[in-house]
C-alpha cells in the first residue's frame, strides 16, 4: 500500500500529490501468513493423495480377496486328496524300486562261479541286514571237484565267508552243502 502526502510548495498554494517514502524492509505478519497458506495447501493435498491412495489400495485388497474366494470355492477337495495319496504312493514305489533285489543278478553269479563235474541242486537264500545268507546242497564225484569249487568262493570278491556243511558218499556220488554270506551289493 503506496501512502501519499501533500506538497504545498507548489506556487498556487493547492500543492500536489507526492509519494510518502517508505521503509522498504521485511514484512514479519506477511511472511507468516503466506507460509501457513502454503503448509496448508501442502498438508490438504498430501491428505487427499493419501486418502486416495488407501481407497486404491482397499479396492485392491478386496479385488484379491475376491479372486482367492473364487479360487476356494473351484478347487477341487478329492481331486487334491488324490494327487496327494498318489504322490505318497509314488515315492513309496521309488523307495522299492531303488532298494529291490534283482535275484536273477545272483543266479547269473551263481552260474559263473560252479567248479566243473558240481551240480547245485537246491539253494536257499536269505536276506538279512548287509548281508545273503546262501546255502545250497549240491553233489559231486570226487573230492577234488568240491575242494575247486570251495576255492572258487573262497577266490571270490563277493563272498564274504563260507563253511562247508555236510557230506555224504552214495558210492558214484557225494552230496554236501555250502552256506556262504554274500554282500546284498550283488542284487542292486
């Protein structure tokens, strides 16, 4: 605001119009009054973006909640309790097929290990812990038949130990029996 003063110098006495001076310094009140305008116009839009974005951000929530609602209500309970069981069934079967013993390994063992003039005629395996437990009741000619198919096992890696059972003598041919224990490693 721009006060004016009269002059009367001028030469008809009436005088004129001059400008008062005035101190040009800082306006305190002024200053205060359009900062709290401002922290006001900052503090309602800050209000109403944040208001905003909560609304937004319900509106999503509730949107999701929604799709998960539809989710649960299309799945399918048995359907899901079948996979279920059939994976249970599924890794028990892996379980059997990565422990099973594949007998005929044994057998074809078996057949490369026989002395020459020996003859098996029952084998008996059983299964316990690390270990087969074989016996088997074969028949020979001659003393010296049994004595190489006993260093046959004995030679062999496989057969962890070995004993000869009984014998008989029919007169043309001697029956006996063997019981080895043999690694389960020859199975797999």
């Amino acid at each position: 605001m721009v006060n004016f003063i009269q002059d009367a110098k001028s030469g008809d006495g009436k005088g004129f119009l001059v400008p008062k001076e005035s101190k040009r310094g800082f306006n305190l009140s002024l200053f205060f009054r359009i900062f709290s305008i401002a922290v006001l116009i900052i503090a309602a839009a800050s209000f109403l973006f944040l208001f905003l974005s909560i609304k937004s951000l319900n509106n999503k929530i509730s949107s999701v909640k929604a799709q998960i609602d539809d989710y649960e209500t299309a799945r399918d309970i048995n359907l899901e309790t079948s996979i279920l069981n059939l994976d249970q069934k599924i890794k028990l079967f892996s379980n059997l097929i990565n422990n099973h013993l594949y007998f005929k390994k044994f057998v074809d063992w078996l057949k490369t290990e026989v002395a020459a003039n020996v003859k098996f005629s029952n084998v008996k395996i059983e299964a316990s812990g690390t270990d087969l437990k074989v016996s088997i009741e074969a028949a020979s000619k001659s003393y010296a038949d049994i004595s190489r198919q006993l260093a046959i096992f004995s030679n062999s890696n496989v057969v962890k130990s070995y004993s000869l059972g009984q014998m008989s003598n029919s007169g043309n041919e001697i029956k006996f029996s063997v019981n080895l224990n043999i690694s389960k490693e020859i199975l797999k």
